[in-house]
C-alpha cells in the first residue's frame, strides 16, 4: 500500500495481490470505495492513486488501507 505515496500510484496487478492478501483484503476494498467516493482515491486504467486532496491526507488513508 505504501505505493500509493507515488504519483502514479499501484499497479492493476499489485492492487490484486494485496486485496487477496490475509483476512484484512475484504475491509481494504471497502475502504478503498470509501475513500474513492470522498475524492481521496481514484481508479486510472485500474491503477489506484491518491488524488491531489488525498496526497494532503495520506496517512490518514494508508491507515485505513494497512
């Protein structure tokens, strides 16, 4: 998750591995619709990226996503 302190974010694929990762996957995918639908997160071509207000608040999202 802590790619998604880079610009361009986590891949398709990385996003794949870390949602089928332990028993937290089902929770992280909430929180990530969650945080997407406050403006926080966006999907590009699958890729997830913080957006601009979300680079102002990621450790708020990262803890929700750890």
């Amino acid at each position: 998750m802590l790619g998604l302190r880079l610009i361009e974010g986590i891949t398709p694929h990385r996003l794949d591995e870390l949602l089928a990762a332990g028993r937290r996957g089902p929770g992280r995918a909430a929180a990530i619709d969650r945080h997407v639908g406050e403006g926080l997160l966006q999907r590009d071509d699958g890729s997830l990226r913080l957006t601009r207000r979300g680079l102002l608040l990621a450790d708020i999202v990262l803890a929700d996503l750890l």
